[in-house]
C-alpha cells in the first residue's frame, strides 16, 4: 500500500483522468437508465420522490416541483424513489391514484422494464447515430471473439507445436482464457519466453507447448517487440465489400481469398490488413482465388488519419470485411435507422449469449469486471477519442440492460419475475416473501460486486 505515495505525478494524473472518464460514463448510464424509470412514472401517473445519480448520502441536490433531484456519495448506480412503494403509504383514494402500490399490473411493468429499456434505447440511438455519419460498426458474434483457431501460418510456432485449424485455445500457462484476445495479449507479453497452452479438440483437452518468434520487421522507436505463434483471428477470406471503396473500385466480391500481395504468400487476415495498413495510397498487386481460378487485382488502399501512441499516423484501408466479422455501414440515414436496430440486437445477443456461458462455466467467471475495470477501459477509451467513450457508452449501456433484466430480487427483472407471479395467482406476493427474496438477492449481488472486484484487483497485482 505505500507504494501508492511513491507514484509519479504522471501515474497520479493519470489515475485521476480514469476516475473522471468512469465518474462520466457511468453517470451517463445511470442517468439514461434512471430516466425511464422516471418517464415511465410520469406517464402511468405515479408520483415520483427523488431522483438521484449515486446512493448513499445526499451530496447536492434541487427540489422542483414534487421531485427531488439530487447526486448522491457513492457513484456506483441510482434510484428513482416512487411513492407508494408500500402498501401502507396510500390512504386516500387521491394517494392511490398516484402510488405505485395500486397501479394495475400492466402499469408497474412498464414503469419497471423502462430503466433496461432505456438502456438499449441509448445504444441504440448511439449505433444509428454512429451509422448515419457513413462510418463503420463492427457488431461482432460469439464466434469472433471465442479463443478458436481459424487460420494458421504454415511453419510457424503454433504449426509445429500441432496446433491445427479448429482447436480451441482454453488455458495459458495455467490460466482459463475464453477469447482471442486473452491469447493473443498472452503472447504479445511473452518476450519470446515459452508458453504452456491447453487446447480442445473434439473434446478433449491436449496440452502444448510453444515459443513465440518476434514478428518480422524493425520495431517503432520506444515499443517493446511485437510476438506471433502464428496463429491468427480469421483466414484472409472476403465476406463483404464496401460500396465505393478502394476494393469494391477494384474488382474485389465477395467470397475471395486473398492468396498474395506483391508476390508475398498470404495465409491470415492479420498478415493481409498490415500490408494495406502499411501502404496507403500506394497500389497494391493482389491475387485472390475465386471460383477455383486465380485473379489478378490492383488495389490503392485509401489513407485515414488514426492516433497511436500519441501520435498522428496515416494507415491504409480498402473496405472489406472478414468471416465472422459483421462490419455493419450503412448508405444514408433512413438505411441507419435500421441498421441500428440490428446492431442494438447483435450485442444484446452477445452479451446474453457470453453472460449464459460465463454461468454454466464454458468461459471463466474471471472475466467478470467490476468498478476498477469500467474505470480502465473508460480511460483507455477516452485516450483514443470521444468516439472511443460514445461507442463504449453504447456496449455498457447494453450490459447493464441484460443484467438488470435477470430474475433477481432486487433488480428490475427480479421485480417483473415477482409481477409475473402476481399474474398467474391473480394477487401480489406476501409482504414476507418479498422481503425474504430481496435480503437473497440483495446477498447474492453484494457477493457478485465483491467477486467482481477481487478480480479487478488481481488484474491489477498480476501485471
């Protein structure tokens, strides 16, 4: 712990700007999802109390009309205080118009399931938002970004360890991984050391061991030397391509695969995207298999300004997009409006599809993220630009939907599950029982935020 007074003013600053940027991001989500609540309410009829950013206690806060509106101590969420939440509270007939004990069924539903619902209305007016302006979203599925292995270079370290294309990478010098990236940040940081992988292949696990090799060319002034086993995220395979882009004016369909560029063999998506990446505005000669016949094209990767390490470079891009890769663009803004949709959709469906997994244990519980980790990739987001902080807005935004959806007591589908009962027995739980599975609830999400931050910790300590 005294290390901490022996950081730099740098480290300090830079730890003070995390705090901001997650102070700012999650005031933005609460606020979004306390706002349906608040709408709702109002539009039902239900009188509403308080209104507050944060819990805990009261830091400032403004009365205007029947409302209170206020940010509180501790910035880990909000409420919307309603009244008549009790049953006691309304006595006369005018209170139980207003109160929320004594709106018909379908009236609390909707005052309940409009917090996640706005949630999902925020990333969803971000991604059409985003689309209009003409610039790509990538709404990825599962399949992009589990650990499993797509394209392999010949003769590389993970081809003569007896890797082979479709095994799943589960375990990395004893540790679960669950995504490419975990893999992929694994030998980045390895400093050519070798590691201990477990993979599965028809079910069954298979331990090997590889040693990575620097990847080829000198590295950039200041960084440390990049590392490859040769394992990549997707073969060079063509799914889509881009109207009125460097590809689509060069001849490019979809369905090729990239074989060469300047008479340099091509095996991965990754070793294709760096030659354009290096080339803007220089023609590239390309060969790509279609049909079962080879065909020779010439294409001038368009140059786009991007930020990395603090500074301002200038990469290639010719528009097309890989397998599995759901590189979504559209045309003009009506086309935007449904595209967001199934944007919106596409990381709902992700989430879910990651959450269902993380619970039935096929990816480890270690992945779990708590207040320390938002803080880091807000920063980290904000480093790379407002647009980085929007669209990271937008995956949280969707993440806190899908949670507050569980049927947990406590949490907003946790009160919908306790309606749903009340549906099918034609009356409400007893006061007891509802309270007996709030204090479980309440148990269990104490027990879940505490995990999540003992992870946030240990990613700290083990860097």
């Amino acid at each position: 712990m005294l290390s901490a007074f022996t950081w730099s003013p740098d480290t300090l600053w830079l730890l003070m700007q995390k705090a901001w940027w997650f102070l700012v991001v999650l005031g933005v989500l609460v606020a979004f999802h306390e706002l349906g609540h608040f709408l709702a309410a109002r539009w039902v009829g239900v009188k509403v109390l308080k209104f507050s950013i944060g819990f805990g206690p009261k830091l400032f806060g403004r009365q205007a009309g029947e409302t209170e509106y206020l940010v509180s101590a501790i910035p880990l969420g909000g409420y919307v205080k309603l009244f008549g939440e009790d049953e006691t509270e309304a006595t006369t007939p005018e209170d139980q118009r207003r109160s929320f004990f004594h709106q018909g069924l379908w009236g609390k539903v909707f005052i309940v399931a409009a917090g996640p619902g706005f949630n999902f209305i925020l990333a969803y007016l971000i991604f059409a938002g985003w689309l209009s302006t003409g610039a790509p979203l990538f709404v990825p599925t599962f399949r992009d970004l589990s650990a499993d292995i797509e394209a392999l270079v010949p003769g590389s370290p993970a081809a003569m360890a007896g890797m082979e294309v479709g095994d799943r990478v589960v375990m990395v010098n004893g540790k679960d991984i669950s995504t490419k990236t975990e893999l992929l940040d694994a030998v980045a940081k390895s400093n050519g050391q070798p590691l201990t992988l477990e993979i599965r292949r028809d079910g069954r696990a298979k331990p090997l061991t590889v040693t990575p090799l620097p990847v080829p060319g000198e590295p950039t002034a200041g960084e440390e030397p990049l590392y490859t086993i040769g394992v990549e995220e997707m073969p060079p395979l063509v799914t889509s391509v881009m109207h009125g882009l460097p590809a689509s004016v060069a001849g490019f369909q979809t369905g090729d695969r990239v074989i060469t560029i300047e008479g340099q063999t091509i095996y991965t998506w990754a070793q294709m995207t760096t030659q354009v990446k290096e080339h803007p505005q220089k023609p590239l000669r390309m060969e790509v298999l279609r049909d079962g016949q080879r065909i020779a094209l010439t294409v001038t990767p368009s140059a786009e300004k991007v930020t990395a390490n603090g500074q301002t470079i200038e990469i290639g891009k010719i528009g097309i997009s890989g397998p599995g890769r759901a590189l979504m663009r559209s045309d003009n803004a009506l086309e935007a409006l449904y595209h967001g949709l199934e944007a919106t959709w596409g990381w709902t469906e992700l989430t879910t599809i990651g959450l269902y997994k993380m619970i039935v244990g096929d990816i480890s519980s270690k992945n779990i993220g708590g207040p320390l980790t938002i803080a880091n990739i807000s920063g980290e987001a904000a480093a790379q630009g407002a647009s980085s902080v929007v669209f990271l807005i937008a995956i949280l935004s969707i993440n806190l939907g899908v949670l507050n959806l569980l049927p947990i007591p406590i949490l907003d589908g946790g009160h919908l599950l306790f309606f749903l009962i009340e549906g099918i027995l034609r009356k409400p739980l007893g006061e007891r029982q509802r309270e007996i599975a709030q204090q479980a609830g309440l148990v269990l999400l104490v027990g879940v935020m505490i995990f999540a931050f003992w992870n946030d910790l240990e990613r700290i300590f083990s860097r």
